[in-house]
C-alpha cells in the first residue's frame, strides 16, 4: 500500500475525521473505500464502451414496441 499527500481546508478536514468517527472508521479508511468505489465506476465505463464496440455489427433494423420487447 501507498501512501498519499493532499491539501484540503482544515475544517473539512475535521469534520470528515468526526464523520468517519462516527462510523468507527479513520479517515484513511474512508478515502480507500472511496477510491475503490471510483476506479469500479470507471472500470464499468469501460466494459460498456468495450462491449459497444465489440456490438458495433448489430443492427436492430426497427424499433421495437414496450408490448414487443416484453413478449416471450
């Protein structure tokens, strides 16, 4: 693990330490849970735009009708 160095105004600061005290966490705690969170939401991202291109060939040719698409 690594560590990080950042700047934020002192109060914010305070107050995200009583927060995360509150939840019976530390701060450091919180900023991983944090970045896991937004490196997962960029790694969807991703997928998506990698699936998208892999369905590049398809076509629908219509539109379909709710009625239509719920059909079985």
């Amino acid at each position: 693990m690594e560590n990080i160095t950042f700047r934020a105004d002192k109060r914010q600061i305070e107050q995200a330490r009583r927060l995360a005290k509150s939840q019976q966490k530390t701060l450091s705690g919180l900023f991983r849970e944090w970045l896991e969170q937004f490196t997962a939401q960029n790694s969807g991202a991703q997928e998506f735009d990698a699936l998208m291109k892999r369905l590049k060939h398809v076509q629908a040719g219509q539109r379909f009708r709710r009625h239509e698409m719920n059909e079985r």
